[in-house]
C-alpha cells in the first residue's frame, strides 16, 4: 500500500491547532454540564480528560496523514474531539457545538447513523469499535474483489488502553487471517488510568508481545523529544531508567508537581539520584514541569516519525504513551475521568490556548495559516460522493413444494443453492459467515458451489480425495468466510460486511450462521453492527430443547424472546421448510438499502413430517400463505366451531397439531395457529393500539376477533415470547415454554420434562378452556 502523503504543515501551526481542539472539545463539555439549563438535574456527563488524552494523536493524524479513502473509529470517550475537527474542517456546523448529549444534537459517542457529522465508525460499546475496521478492512477487500470501486486505504483503530481488557479485542488480534491485513493500524491512548484509579501494572511489555506474537508490527511510542533531549545529556540515562523502574501510580504523581516538588521527587533515593539532580537542576522550572509530562503521545514530531515508521504489509499497533486530561488543570489525577474544570481553570485554558471563553465556538481568523490548514485538509479528506447501486430483486418464491421430512436448518442450504439457481444476480452478493459450523449447520453444498473468501488463493490440498465431501476452495472470489470459533468475530464481521451499501456504495447479502446457544454470546456486537446501520441476516441454529441429546449447555431458552426485542432486526422462527424459504428470501429483500432491516431466523434440526405443512395448491392461497408466512403466522388448521385455540411456533407445531386432534376426539374442536414471527405480530398490536406504524391486517387474519376462544400458547423457548398473544382478542390464556436449563435425552423425555409434548397441550387446553 502507498504511505499516506503528508501535508507537512509547520510544527507552529499544528501546535496552534491541536490547542484549539483542547479547546473546542473541552468547552462543548464545559457547556453541556454548566452552562446549558437542565431543568431535569440528571448528570449530563462527557469526558474532558479523556478527549484531551487523545487530542494531539488526532490531531497529528486527521491535519498531517488522514487520505480520503481512510476511516477511522475514534474511541467513544473522545467524540468530542472528532466534533471540535470537524467543526474545523467545516463538516460542522457551529450551532450543534452547544448540544452536545442533548435531544437532536451530538451523541455521547461516535455514530455513523446519528450524529450530523462524518464518523467512519460507531462507538460506544468499548472493545467492539475498536475491532470494527478489522471487519471494516475485509468488507472492503471482499467487495473490491467482487465488484470493484472500493479502493485502498487504511483502517486506523484509536483505541483506549483499558479497551485491550475486552476478550473482543483479542478475538479480533488472534483471528489467522487478520495478520494479512496490512492497512489496520491501531494507535493505543496508552494514559494508564481507568475510570476510578491509575491502573498499577499496564503490562505493557506484555501487551506488546501479544500483539507481535499474533504477526503485528509493534510501534511503541514512549518519550517525546524534549524527553530524548534530556536523556541524551549527563545524567540522563540515568533519569531514563528512573522513569522506566517507576509504578504506574508513582509516575502519574508526578504530573501533579510543580517544579520544587519535581526537584525533590524526581532523583528517587537510588544511587542515580545525584546525576539526575544534577541535570534537573540545570533545568528551569517551566523547562523541568514540561519534560515530565513529554510523552511520545503528545509530540507531534514523534507521532510523524511513528506514522512514517508504519509497515503496510501487516497490521501495526503504535501504543502511544499520553497523559489523562493533558493540557487541562485535572492531568494525571487519579479520579480525572469524569471530573469537569471549574469555571476559573476553563478560563485559564482559554488563556493559555488563545481562546475567548466568552465566545468559546470562534473559528480560525480567515486567511491565518491555521485556518489555511484547516481549508487544504478539508479538501484532501473529502470524499466524492458514491452512487449506491440497488440490490439486485429476490425472488419471494421458488415455487417448490417440499415434501417427504426434512428440517428448517437443512432448508436454509437448499434455499440457498436454489437462489444460485432461480437468481444468479442476487446469489452474487451474498456472503455466508460461520464459525468453524459450516457442515454441522447445513452449509456445505452452499460452501462446495461458491468456494471460500480469502484474501489469496490457497491450493485444496484434498481436491483429489474421493472420501472428501466439503470441498475448502479458498480463493478471493469465494462466498463464505469462515472465522474460527469466535462468535463476536461472526457478528461483527457481519455488521461490517452489512454496511458496504453506505460505506462503498456496493450491497452485500451477508447471512451468519451459528449455534443458537451463542447468540447470546454474540449479542452485544450484533446489536452494535445493526446500531452502526449493518444490514445482515443472523441464522441460529440448532436451537431450544429439541436438540434433546446435545443436553442444557447447548440448547437455547431466551433466543426467541430477544430477537423479538432487538431494535432493526425481525425475527422468525419457521416451523416447515417452505416457511424458511419464504422467511429467507423475504430477509434477503429488505438489506443493503436505506430503511433496511436485519433479520435473525431461530432453525431447527428436528426432522418434521412436512406434508403438515398443508401448502395450498391453489397459486392465489399459496401466495396468500406466503404473505402471511411473512407477515408473521397464519392459520394451520381450522374448525367449524373453535373451543381453543393453540398458537405454535417452530419445532412444536407437530405437537401442537397431534394435540389439536385429539381434543377434537373428545369433542373439544381446536384451531392451530403457527406463529413465524412473535416479533412482527407484537409490533401489530403495538400499531392497534396507537404506539408505532405497523401493519396489522395479520391480526384480523389469523386472530379474528369472531374466532376468539381461550389460547394455548407453546415454543420451544421461554413462554412469555408469545402470553403477548391473549391480549389481541382479550382471552384467556395459557403458556407453555421452557423456563429452566435443560438436559440430556430423547426428544420425547425432553418434551415431556418441559411440558412441550402432546399430553402437555392437551391438558392445558382442558384447563384453559
């Protein structure tokens, strides 16, 4: 990759503007929480200390490296730095300078989709941002590959060193093929402090052999110039190893001396302490207070020579030493993190950077070389707009009636391969994710058609063996990626290859499939990923108790209700192969655009009889079936004169139909609803009742109100997901469900233990009714 061109601006000048941008993001805080009226009294919050740790390493690289075709993800706690540049840049206006965490105005954190200015990366969720242009950087190299126009450039990460403590992180850092992505660079804030203390021990040395263990180029960026000056005289090495032996705690205290108490501590009790009082005495004071604090993180020159010392062939972390709050009167304190300057210290910044606290948002005067700055790297970072091109049309039915017994998990791979088929356009852009469960989740014959993505061609070493069934394939244009056992690296890849459509213009079709057990585990980044505007499907699968053998570890209980819960997304949960086809395809047609929506589908492995199904023959039923499919469930069986009515999802609709038989032999008839998508029927009685826009012709269809009769609600998952049911005609009501781990066995013990089989529903009907 080409090194980043610089503009090479005069030290002057971007010193000039790095105060500025103290300045800028530490008064939008100052603002926010003592200016601006807040009637309400809550703590409005923002983190002063930690966007001045971070100020001079954004403003060495946005002013002096940044290239138009890079992104970055800026830690959450420094948004307000990224606004102040902005601001500067003029992809801001003045006005949200004020509205800082206010209604409308600028959010805590960085968001692609809700903040009114440029942000590569949404922010927030601490460890998940950081990783994220990882995934960005291979959602840019696929799409590349595929269609072409995403281009180059890197990927830079600035992370906060107490973000290294997230297993996401390491994850990430680990994952074989990340150490092939040479445009990642992570630039670690390394100021040692968490939020309540200075942390003792950083492990530093530690951190760094991690990352070059996993192929990283290891920058470290410890002392600035003014430091280097001083070990290189007599006595410096000396104070160099006194630095270097101190506790995190002990060197942080330092920042908190003024030069007489710098002249007493510093020489320690060692004996180096005669040199090093010898050199710090030739020093004067101002001199002395500013070397203690001369980090490699806040030397403009320093970051230039660390970014010109980047290796664009592997990945590269530069952990950059800085202070917490530097610059502000808080630096260094151990309780800095939310702390906020007093009036009088805001002032006394404003003097010491040339600001005018009494017109705190003032820009540069026009024509000054700060502002000349400010106009040449606006112009170098804009980017030309990117036509998106529209996903191309899914098809809402193959037209297949499948018969004989088959499972929903084994008709996600069918489908798929029928989509290769009956819409080779659309097929082009999907891009399936697993986590080393590509056979064990039906993907195989998919994987076997359009090979595997890597970013160069490996030879199949077992192309030529007859015994091998699951062809590894792995090519640059292949369609499935696979990620190791890593649930969060699933998601969040899937959140990132989701957002190609804003990001390059380009949409992709990305479909995660993993053990619905860790969905859960997944959970945060999946959230995250759709929060940024990654449009995505997740597939858990096999899921609930009816993985029966496989025992409680693996069988999934609050899968059903979460996805019902999850902003962005709709969920379902088919019972019959035709319903995951339509389901699927329906999924597909909503992603890779604005307004789009993720979709999780909850599959099984049970084997089920699919002649249950009851497909209309007929092309206008089928097609209303279909619609209803879709819109979230429709009427399976119905009576001349309903008692009770069942309403069933996934794996137990065969129960559920084998209850409703025999409570018509005693004379008690029973409808059977199946349920696809508690999600959707939710938001419909939602939309009924006046709270969000939601169609809800699926209620009057499948739960007329002149059928109404007491409900038995059962699934395999908790039972709350569908009691919502009872409230649509007001009935009563029952819910069957799992509410506890379960355990090993047959299908039927396991039913039977958790009042999901036949004899269950049967009573509960008896006793509802």
């Amino acid at each position: 990759m080409t090194k980043p061109a610089t503009t090479t601006p005069g030290i002057d000048v971007l010193r000039a503007v790095e105060d500025r941008v103290l300045w800028l993001s530490s008064a939008m805080i100052h603002h926010a929480n003592r200016v601006r009226p807040n009637p309400s009294g809550l703590k409005v919050g923002g983190h002063q200390a930690s966007s001045a740790s971070m100020v001079s390493i954004m403003t060495a690289l946005w002013f002096n490296r940044l290239r138009s075709q890079d992104r970055v993800s800026v830690k959450p706690h420094a948004s307000p730095v990224l606004h102040a540049i902005n601001y500067l840049l003029g992809e801001l206006d003045a006005s949200y300078l004020p509205r800082l965490r206010e209604f409308g105005g600028l959010q805590s954190y960085p968001s692609r989709t809700k903040d009114p200015d440029p942000a590569d990366y949404s922010t927030g969720s601490v460890g998940i941002g950081a990783t994220a242009p990882i995934w960005g950087a291979v959602s840019r190299r696929y799409v590349d590959t595929a269609f072409g126009g995403a281009g180059t450039g890197r990927q830079y990460s600035l992370v906060g060193d107490a973000e290294l403590d997230e297993g996401a992180v390491w994850e990430a850092v680990l994952d074989p093929g990340v150490a092939e992505l040479g445009e990642i660079v992570w630039i670690v804030d390394l100021n040692r402090q968490s939020l309540d203390r200075v942390v003792p021990n950083i492990a530093a040395a530690k951190l760094r052999g991690m990352f070059a263990a996993a192929g990283w180029q290891v920058i470290q960026l410890k002392y600035g110039r003014l430091l280097e000056e001083l070990f290189a005289k007599p006595g410096g090495s000396e104070l160099r190893q006194r630095i270097d032996g101190m506790t995190n705690p002990e060197y942080q205290r330092l920042l908190r001396c003024d030069a007489a108490e710098l002249r007493h501590r510093l020489p320690g009790e060692s004996p180096s302490a005669a040199a090093i009082s010898s050199l710090v005495a030739g020093l004067d004071d101002s001199t002395l207070v500013d070397a203690i604090a001369n980090l490699g993180g806040h030397d403009l020159a320093a970051l230039d020579d660390a970014f010109d010392a980047i290796d664009d062939t592997r990945p590269t972390v530069i952990f950059a030493y800085t202070v917490k709050g530097y610059g502000l009167a808080t630096k260094g304190h151990p309780q800095n993190h939310s702390a906020l300057l007093t009036d009088a210290q805001l002032r006394e910044l404003a003097g010491r950077v040339g600001a005018d606290p009494d017109d705190p948002w003032r820009g540069f005067t026009e024509g000054s070389p700060e502002h000349e700055l400010c106009r040449a790297t606006a112009r170098r970072l804009r980017r030309p707009e990117l036509p998106a091109v529209a996903p191309p049309a899914v098809p809402a039915d193959f037209g297949r009636t499948p018969s004989g017994t088959a499972t929903t998990q084994a008709a996600l791979g069918r489908a798929l391969l029928d989509l290769t088929r009956e819409a080779p356009d659309a097929a082009r852009r999907v891009v399936t994710v697993s986590p080393d469960v590509s056979s064990t989740t039906n993907l195989g014959g998919w994987v076997n058609k359009v090979g595997v993505w890597s970013v160069q061609e490996r030879q199949d070493w077992f192309a030529d063996d007859a015994e091998t069934i699951l062809h590894w394939r792995e090519k640059p244009t292949g369609q499935h990626i696979e990620l190791g056992i890593a649930e969060v690296n699933l998601v969040s890849l899937l959140g990132e290859l989701g957002a190609t459509w804003s990001r390059w213009g380009q949409a992709l079709l990305p479909i995660g499939v993993l053990y619905d057990p860790f969905v859960e585990r997944a959970l945060e980044p999946w959230s995250y990923g759709i929060y940024a505007g990654g449009q995505s499907i997740l597939v858990g699968t096999p899921s609930g108790v009816s993985l029966a053998p496989e025992g409680g570890a693996h069988q999934s209980i609050k899968t059903p209700s979460i996805g019902l819960e999850q902003p962005g997304c709709v969920t379902y949960e088919p019972a019959f192969a035709l319903d995951t086809e339509w389901t699927l395809l329906a999924a597909l047609g909503r992603l890779g655009k604005p307004g789009g929506t993720s979709a999780y589908l909850r599959l099984s492995t049970r084997p089920v009889d699919q002649t249950l199904a009851d497909v209309p023959g007929d092309p206008a039923a089928r097609e209303r079936r279909r619609r209803q499919v879709v819109a979230g469930a429709y009427p399976l069986r119905r009576t001349d004169d309903p008692k009770v009515t069942i309403a069933a999802m996934g794996a137990v609709v065969p129960e559920a139909l084998d209850a409703a038989t025999r409570l018509d032999q005693i004379g008690i008839p029973a409808d059977v609803v199946c349920v696809t998508s508690p999600d959707l029927l939710y938001r419909a009685v939602r939309a009924r009742q006046g709270h969000e826009q939601a169609d809800t012709w699926i209620l009057d269809q499948v739960f007329p109100a002149d059928r109404a009769t007491p409900l038995v609600t059962v699934l395999d998952g908790h039972p709350h997901t569908l009691s919502f049911l009872a409230t649509i005609n007001r009935v009563a009501t029952t819910a069957l469900g799992v509410t506890h781990f379960g355990q090993s066995g047959s299908l039927e013990d396991v039913y039977r233990h958790h009042g999901l089989d036949t004899d269950s529903i049967v009573r509960a009907a008896l006793d509802v009714g």
